[in-house]
C-alpha cells in the first residue's frame, strides 16, 4: 500500500507514517521519516500545480491531513479568520484532491482520504468557522466521491474526536471534555485498518 500525505508534519500523519512501509509526503516542514518528500512553499493552487507536475509515481491513498483550528463566534463575524479557516480546512483539500484527480496519481481503485472533524456535525459555541469549514468538506468529499465513480476513484472521510495535540487542546472549551481524548495507540490503528480497506467508499468513518 502506498500512499501521498499531504501536510505530513502534522502529529497525526507521523504516527501513522511511522506504521507504514511506503509513505511519501507533501510539506512546508521535512521530515525524516518518509520516503520521498515533495517540499511547498504554501497550498496555493499555483504550488499545488508545481508540486503534482514533479510526481512521478502512483499511489492507493491520497491523505489530506490540512487543517486549521481558531476560536470563533459566528456572530462575531471576523472576515479575515473566517476565511483562513475556510481556506485550510476547506478549499485547500479540495485543490489538493481535484489536482490529484486531473494528475492521474491514484493507482486503479485508489482512494482519497480527508481527514475531518466530528466538529463537523456539532454546533458547540466557540467552533463556529472550524464546525462550519469542516462540514462543507464533508459534503463536498461526498459529492466528488459521487462525480469520480464512474472512473474507479474511491472518495472517503476520516472523522476524528478530541485529539491530545495542539488542535485538540485548543478545541477544548470545556475541561471536563478531557476525559473524552482518544487513545493514541487506538485510533491509530483504526485509521491504518480504514486505509487498507479498499472497499471502503463514499463513507464518513467516525472515530471517537
């Protein structure tokens, strides 16, 4: 199984590479432990275009691990900060996997992984741009899984709980929350199972 990680310095993505044989990675950040790795200035569509033209290779998993997390108050509307997260978490992975489609880079019955939020599906005072950005890729993660079928391009979404890194314990707003983090060694391992699954499509796997 091999698969592309994009934004691979994050914690999520290491664990996992760590359990994997073949694991290249797209980054603003290097790191040592996979195989190949494609270095991006930003995720501008512009170095997205760059970044596929210089791949080579084929693989069974895309996974799109981008993601941005801020406190926010949607009635108090902040233009700027509603937009960075809406970028991140939204119209970033949809660059990444409509580049990886128009590329060719997914090997015959390949799959495309978003990595989410059961944030998404919440209405939690203080998540409001990151539950709102994190829906919208679910939905959009659906509609292209619909679109690409016909040419054998599995889709899917990878819900995750509270996490015990950076974004998780900014999304914590409430400490008794703390109690509901998951455990490392467990959702890493749901998450390697989901990733070999190839029959697995047009699915929101939830994992808390």
């Amino acid at each position: 199984m091999k698969c592309l990680f994009f934004g691979g310095s994050s914690e999520i993505a290491q664990k996992l590479a760590i359990n994997l044989h073949e694991v290249d990675c797209v980054s603003r950040k290097k790191k040592k432990i996979y195989k190949k790795f494609f270095k991006i200035k930003d995720y501008q569509n512009n170095s997205l275009k760059k970044i596929f033209s210089s791949i080579n290779s084929k693989y069974d998993n895309i996974v799109i691990f981008n993601g941005h997390y801020e406190s926010s108050i949607l009635t108090n509307y902040l233009e700027k900060e509603f937009n960075k997260s809406f970028d991140i978490n939204f119209k970033i992975p949809m660059q990444i996997a409509i580049n990886s489609i128009d590329n060719q880079i997914l090997n015959k019955n390949g799959s495309i992984f978003f990595i989410s939020s059961i944030a998404a599906e919440s209405s939690k005072i203080g998540n409001a741009y990151y539950s709102l950005s994190k829906n919208c890729l679910n939905l959009a993660a659906k509609i292209i899984g619909k679109e690409q079928k016909k040419r054998g391009i599995r889709v899917n979404v990878i819900s995750l709980g509270l996490i015990k890194n950076k974004m998780g314990i900014s999304t914590l707003l409430n400490k008794k929350d703390s109690k509901n983090y998951l455990n490392d060694k467990k959702y890493i391992k749901q998450i390697l199972s989901i990733l070999k699954d190839k029959k697995l499509n047009l699915k929101k796997i939830l994992i808390k």
